[in-house]
C-alpha cells in the first residue's frame, strides 16, 4: 500500500465532503448532526493556509483515503502558533493504520510550519481515536463531560495535546 499526502485542490472537495459525511452518520467524531454540503463547507475550506495551516488529502495507492488538517485554534494573537488537528478517514480505509501515518505525518510538518501546540478534541466513545492519540504521544489536557447533544446520547468531549 502506497501512502501520500499532499494539499488538498479545490477538486478535492467533494472527496472530503463525502468522508466528512460517512463520520456525521457514526456520530463518532463530529458533532454535526446531518451530512453537509461543499457550499456549506466553503468557510472552512477557506480557513486552511498551506504554509501554516494546510489541509492534506491522504492518498492510499492512488485514491483519497482520507483527510488531515490543521486547523487555526483561534484567531486571538496568543495562539498563533497553535493548531486543531481535524483527521477524518474513508471507512473502507480505516484499520490500515493510515491514521497513525496522519498523526506522525503532521508532527513532521509542525515544526516547519511554525505550529508548537497541537491539539485534538475527541468525543469519550470514540476509544479508537483516543488510543491514536495517545499512541502517537498526545497528553489528555482536559474532559468537558456530557457537552454535545448527539440526538440519542450525550457525549463526553476529551482535549489531547502535544507541543512540538
């Protein structure tokens, strides 16, 4: 199996709308609760800054796997240098260990793209990405219990954080 990452293009959008979407139908790591569209989604794509905030597709032998982002923490100055990790796989990619390659691949890049703190917001349930995190070196910062309203369920928040 063939790993690459690379900046994600304006025609990569749909791709990553439609992994976006697979993760809103778990209800696992997005608290968004219906599927969205690329328009909706055009703020947030704007967001991302190749030279200090990029957004990667991860291709796996040629086709999009999955996306991993760093997202701007906040627009308030003391934070600049501070990051959100958004990493989001295609369900037929996941178990094949490209997360771990997401999360590694980002703390390569970090440095280079003057990030020193990278955080990661995971719900209580989602124990897979909790033991990626926590595999990959990323501390548990904070707990906010039951804070989002999943329809059927409240969910646990869990911040994880790495400085680099």
């Amino acid at each position: 199996m063939s790993v690459n990452f690379r900046i994600a293009e304006v025609d990569d959008q749909d791709a990553i709308i439609a992994i976006y979407n697979q993760a809103v139908a778990t209800k696992g790591s997005t608290a968004d609760l219906t599927p969205v569209t690329v328009a909706q989604r055009q703020p947030w794509f704007a967001s991302f800054d190749p030279q200090h905030f990029p957004l990667w597709v991860i291709e796996s032998d040629g086709e999009a796997a999955g996306f991993v982002g760093l997202e701007r923490y906040s627009d308030r100055a003391g934070y600049r240098h501070t990051a959100e990790i958004a990493l989001y796989l295609d369900a037929d990619h996941q178990g094949q260990h490209l997360g771990t390659q997401a999360v590694d691949w980002v703390a390569m890049q970090a440095p280079r793209l003057g990030i020193t703190s990278v955080i990661s917001r995971i719900f209580g349930h989602n124990q897979a990405s909790r033991h990626l995190f926590e595999k990959a070196g990323y501390a548990h910062w904070g707990h906010l219990p039951a804070i989002a309203d999943m329809m059927g369920f409240t969910a646990d928040l869990e911040v994880y954080g790495h400085h680099f």
